[in-house]
C-alpha cells in the first residue's frame, strides 16, 4: 500500500517549522468525575507528537471523545483530562484550545490541543466547507488514529482531501504494514480464528476469509451454528439457526480450495449460563436437549493449538468460549497459549481478543495487535478503509 509516511517526510528535513495537524485516537474510558482510567491510547499517540515536536514543527493535536452533539460542547465531551494526562506523559505543558476551526495560535516546538472535534459542524458528515478550514490550518496533516480509519469524517478523510501534505503516522503505518503482513502477503497456511455469538455479525467478515485463509477456527456462538450446520445437535446453545445456508456455503467454499472449518469434536457444557455453573467435557456427539455449550473441549483445543503451531500466518478476532467464567476459559487460554508458542506472525484485534491477550499475558507474544475496533473488522472484510484510499491518492498526487 503505497502512502506517504511522515517519518519519511521528518527524514527529508520537511517539519521544521511547519503547522503539523495529528488526527489521534484519544477516545479514552473515563470515570464518573472524568478521570482517565485507562490511558492506552493516549500513551499510543506520544510517539507521533514527539516526532514532530523533535523535528521542530508546530503541533496541533485532536480526536474525538464520546457521542457529543455538533455545535454543543458539554463538560462532560471536553479532552480536558486528556490534554492532563498528555502533558504528564511529555512532560510540558499541553494548552488546551476550543473554538479553534477558525485560527489555532500556535509556534514551532509547541504542542496544542484542540477540544473533541466531534463538537465541530460538520465532522461526522465530512462537509468539505469544515474540512476545507481544518485543510487551512496545516502545511502537513498527520493521520495517526487507525480506530478512526474505517470513518470518512472531516478530521479523518475531509481534511486529508484538501491539506497541502496528507500523510501517516507511526501508528496508522504500522497497521497498514501488520495488514499487508498478514492478508496481503501472508505466509502460508493462513489461519483466522473468528470467535463471537453471531454469525450475523460476522458473516460477510467469514466470507471473505473463506476465500483466503487455510484454515478458519471458529468459536463461540458462531461455532454452534456452524456445529449445527455440520448435523451435530447443540441443545439450547446460543447460534443462528436461520443462517445454516450461509455457515454451510462458508465450509463449502473452504472445501473447495483444499481448506477446512475445523468443527469441534468436544464441548465444555453447562445448564445454565453462570459464572458459578459447573462445566461437563462431552463427545459434540452427546450435547443433551438441556446443554449450553459454553467452550470448545480439550481434545478440540489441542487439536486446534496444534493447526496454529504449524501455522505462518494466524489472524485472531474474538475468543473460542465464555472465557470471562473460570469453568469456561480452557479452550481461549489454549488458543492464545499456542499463538504465543507458534512462529507464525499473528495480528489481533477486537476488544475481547485483546480482554483475551491481556489475561494470559501474550501481549508480548503476539505479532501486531490492532488498536483499531471496527476498522480492524472491516479489513477483514476485505473492505478498503477510507482513511488508506485517500492516503493512497494523496500519495500518487
């Protein structure tokens, strides 16, 4: 994927002195009071304000934050505590500007920023008059908020249009390096796990890895429809009995190309959905009329580690089972163990998967992990984000 990359543009001598615009990902939990409580994305966006900073421009920094109302800024919607917790990190004051669509005062080795964009008239639809003033205010506009890609709003499509120099970030980059990596030009096999309790969510996401991976594991609710698929009885399991069709054309399409959907040959079950139920190992063959099927067995876990182990390539979105309940997690905790163990190149994204990777401690392990929620799941898709198609057209002039 060919885009301009602003290391690339710090390496030619091209910052110094010029008005950068970061579009970042600061949309960050908070508590009742408004204290960050988790600061993950913010401590991700530091890297690409100190490269500009180090390199002698003047920085403007914004993201959205919340649900806000055009044209009403509540206290509630402010990146006040962001802007906090960001000088904390840098280590200098971070002036926090509102109003600012009109005029943003800011010098060369300073850093501002700008209050939730989503506030501006205009972002969410991308009105090219907004974009058009925010393109005004920079020589270089940086986009560095992958979790926004999959959106073509004014500060993260409209923006990048008209600004004299649109570019990536450091961590828009290593995205799009880790997706290339992996989809692009995997090294084979390619293994997906796919885990969730819709197939109806991620229908269209199985259709187009069904066309591309070597292997696709499939879990929790969506396993059970596809155990159903397979002839196999589930009790009263969470799956989507009308989408049988589609889950039978998913193995149907691998089996054509040489490749499977691994169906689980045991299940842990419960008779009710508990953190407290007591977990039963059974034959998939045996899952009784009254059986909730909460994660896949130990024999299917083993035989699935052994798949990932092989593997060269494993692209992991959500867990195998009801892994937040402790009779339940076997089957995730196995997975993510045999990512960690295998050489393959793995990325991960996906709140769960990454709830996941922090509780058996792989973070370490794992090849990329994606910061990006929905973006992450409409590159699965095969779809192009926004964010790179205008980045790539940029790039071509």
């Amino acid at each position: 994927m060919n885009v301009l990359r602003f290391a690339d543009l710090i390496a030619q001598g091209a910052v110094a002195g010029k008005r950068v615009f970061i579009r970042a990902d600061l949309n960050v939990p908070q508590d009742d009071v408004g204290n960050v409580t988790e600061d993950t994305r913010i401590r991700a966006s530091i890297p690409c304000i100190k490269m500009a900073l180090d390199a002698g421009a003047a920085v403007m920094v914004t993201s959205h934050l919340g649900r806000p109302t055009e044209g009403t800024l509540n206290p509630e919607d402010s990146l006040a505590p962001i802007a906090k917790r960001m000088a904390e990190l840098l280590g200098r004051d971070v002036p926090l500007r509102a109003n600012w669509v009109d005029g943003v005062d800011v010098q060369p080795g300073q850093v501002v920023l700008l209050e939730n964009c989503r506030v501006n008239v205009g972002e969410k639809k991308n009105k090219e008059e907004l974009s058009r003033k925010l393109a005004a205010l920079c020589d270089i506009f940086v986009h560095d908020a992958f979790g926004t890609a999959h959106r073509a709003e004014a500060t993260t499509y409209g923006i990048a249009q008209f600004a004299p120099i649109a570019c990536a970030g450091p961590l828009l980059a290593a995205e799009i390096d880790a997706i290339q990596k992996a989809l692009a030009n995997p090294k084979r096999p390619l293994v997906a796990i796919v885990g969730g309790s819709k197939v109806s969510t991620k229908l269209s996401i199985l259709q187009a890895l069904a066309r591309n991976v070597d292997q696709l594991i499939v879990g929790g609710g969506i396993a059970n429809t596809f155990m159903l698929a397979a002839g196999l009885k589930i009790g009263k399991s969470l799956a989507e009995p009308t989408l049988l069709a589609e889950a039978t054309a998913v193995i149907e399409a691998m089996k054509a190309r040489g490749a499977e959907v691994p169906i689980p040959v045991d299940v842990v079950t419960a008779k009710q959905f508990a953190a407290d139920a007591a977990g039963t190992v059974k034959a998939a063959t045996d899952v009784a009329d009254d059986d909730m099927i909460l994660d896949i067995g130990p024999q299917t876990a083993q035989m699935l580690a052994q798949k990932l182990k092989a593997a060269g390539t494993i692209v992991w979105n959500g867990p195998v089972g009801v892994f937040e309940f402790a009779a339940f997690e076997n089957g995730t905790r196995t997975i993510a163990q045999a990512i960690a163990e295998s050489s393959a190149f793995s990325i991960a994204g996906g709140g769960d998967t990454l709830a996941a990777i922090a509780k058996y401690g792989i973070d370490k392990d794992m090849g990329y992990i994606s910061t990006g929620g929905g973006a992450f799941l409409e590159v699965l898709e095969g779809k192009t984000l926004p964010a790179f198609e205008i980045l790539q057209k940029r790039a071509q002039g």
